[in-house]
C-alpha cells in the first residue's frame, strides 16, 4: 500500500465540502450503489441490518469512486503524462479502469502476492502491470520511480485527500437512504475508506458510531494506533488479503482521520472470515472477497454492540479467486452456516 518514505507535494486537510464536491465530479461516471436490508441479519442483531453493495461497481470495489476523484481532478498537462498506482489489486483496477475510460495512460505496480484474479483483470483493462517485489512498500518503490522518472502522477490507494473525499460519497448516499442509521461497519486497511466515510458521517451526526473492522494478521492501522505512530508489519497470508499492506510511515492524512473517527474496531481471525463469505454465499446468494465478508463477521462477533438504531455493513468487493470460493464451499457444504453465530 503506501510506500513509507515518500513525502506527498501537497498538505491539506480533507474537509467536507470536499466530498460534496467529489460527488458532483463522479456523478457522470459512477452510478449510485444498492442499499438493501439483510432480514436474517437484523434478526440476528435485533435492529435493522442494511448492506451496501460497492461490489456492484464495474471495477468490483469501492475504490473506483477514490479513484475517479482524483484522476477528474488533475489538470490536462498531468492527464497527458499518465497516472500511476500500486495496490493490492482493486484500487489498481480502479485507477485502470478511470483512465481507460477517460484515455489516459496508466502504470499498475503490484507485487507478487496480488491474487491472479486481480493480475488477469487488470491486465484486460489494457493498462500496464509492473509486478515488482514481495510487498506492497515494494510495488509502492517502483510506483515512486516512475512519478520521477517519466513525470507520471501518482494515484496513491488511500492516503490523499481527493482519494478519501471520493471515498466519502458512500457516506452521502447512506444519509440519503438511512438518515437515521445509527452505526457503521468498515473494512480497516490503509484508512481511505473508513476516513471518507467517518469524517461525512460525523459531520452529520457525531453520536453515529463507527466500527473498523481488520483481520488479525497484519492489520497495520490497527498496529499502528495501538502504538501512537504509523509501524510496519510483514505481510502474512489472509482471506482478506485487499487489507494486506502498509499505512506508510510518513501517513498525512487516514492515520489521524482513523484516530479521530473510529469508535471501536473489531479484529476478526480467518475461519470467522471463511465463515462469513460462506454465510453470503448461502443467505445471499452473494460472492464477496474476504475484506468485505470481514464486515459481516464483525455482526457476529459479541465485540459488537449496535445502539438502537439502523446499522450499515459496507460490502466492500467481490474479487476473489474462485479456487478460494470452491474451497469455502467444499468447507461449508452441507453444514449449518449460521450455527456458530451469536
């Protein structure tokens, strides 16, 4: 994710004006994600359940909209040079499928642990992959080398205020179909989304709560704010792996915004993973990747207490390799999913 030593030209605070204005930019590019209700889950919860399906978007994941924002941003001098990005799969689709569609060049630097879906589908974006190094710091090296070298702009995953205001618009679109949701579920990696959304939401209402939900290998943020500064950690095997990387140790901007937003956050081991996109596969009849399912565990777990009101889970994405889902599935066949929830 963000490569740790760079430090960004710019410095400003993300403010909510920002995300109206995000909103207006994406509108023509991006349409507004379902929203539906989960009655087995607000069963299970005993409060009403909705999720918001992100992995309805054309890249699959909710970084289009960060990454949309950005890239309609730039000047036309900086759209001729090309964009550049390195990521863990879905914000290098995003930034690949943009710039196609807007016919700009770009360079997506991934390392070797990116999952072959995610190779295979940016590849048929027609933008140019860089597979460089065995982290995602690593691919962020080679990203950096490139800004300087051929005068590209690099689109960073998350740790840029137009990428969190793009993010943000999720939060505009919940207020308009839950206006008095009461919680909020989010994937936790590198922060963006969690960022975009905690900062509109608050500014609404600061009694909705905000839950961030990580895996327990390598959930770097979570690392991070237990020890008060940006850290490192090697990357290990995960479900979740659109959460692996680093938050960078220069972070401007999701570190302090994460601090500052996050209510409560909720660590979720890898069989609670597999048992969660089993549980969309069979109640939903949905095929989601491990950093969205994630969100779903964390309603299950007893660490989550809902206040009286409507709570909004953000499915964040569906690129997962089907080997992962046919091992789920020969996993869960012919048990009772839900049997080990609260």
């Amino acid at each position: 994710m963000e490569h740790s030593n760079h430090v960004k030209k710019e410095n400003r605070d993300v403010s909510i004006s920002d995300i109206w204005s995000a909103k207006k930019r994406i509108s023509s590019l991006l349409p507004k994600t379902p929203l539906i209700e989960s009655y087995i889950l607000s069963e299970k919860i005993g409060h009403p359940v909705y999720l918001k399906l992100e992995n309805t978007h054309n890249t699959g994941s909710f970084k289009v909209r960060g990454a949309a924002n950005k890239i309609l941003a730039l000047n036309e001098d900086e759209k001729k040079r090309g964009v550049v990005t390195f990521s863990t799969g879905n914000h290098g689709l995003a930034v690949a499928h943009v710039a196609n569609k807007l016919g700009i060049e770009s360079v997506i630097c991934v390392s070797n642990r990116v999952p072959k879906a995610k190779i295979d589908s940016l590849k048929r974006t027609g933008a140019t992959i860089e597979i460089y190094g065995d982290s995602q710091d690593a691919a962020g090296e080679r990203c950096y080398e490139l800004e300087r070298e051929e005068g590209m702009t690099v689109v960073p995953p998350f740790d840029d205020p137009d990428v969190i205001a793009g993010q943000g618009t999720i939060a505009l679109e919940l207020l308009e179909d839950v206006p008095d949701l009461t919680d909020v579920i989010i994937p936790l990696s590198g922060g963006g989304l969690l960022s975009g959304i905690g900062l509109t939401l608050k500014s609404n209402d600061p009694d909705i709560k905000i839950t961030g939900v990580s895996m327990e290998k390598s959930a770097v943020m979570y690392e991070s704010i237990i020890a008060g500064k940006p850290v490192q950690l090697e990357e290990q095997h995960t479900l979740a792996d659109s959460l692996l990387g680093g938050i960078g140790l220069a972070n401007q901007y999701t570190f302090r915004l994460v601090k500052q937003f996050m209510d409560n956050v909720i660590r979720i081991p890898e069989e609670e993973i597999a048992h969660s996109m089993a549980f969309m596969m069979d109640h939903h009849r949905m095929i989601m990747e491990g950093a969205a399912a994630i969100g779903i565990a964390a309603l299950f777990s007893d660490q989550f207490v809902p206040q009286k009101g409507p709570v909004v889970a953000i499915i964040s994405g569906n690129n997962v390799d089907l080997s992962v889902v046919q091992d789920i599935l020969q996993t869960y066949s012919g048990k009772d999913i839900i049997k080990h929830t609260r």
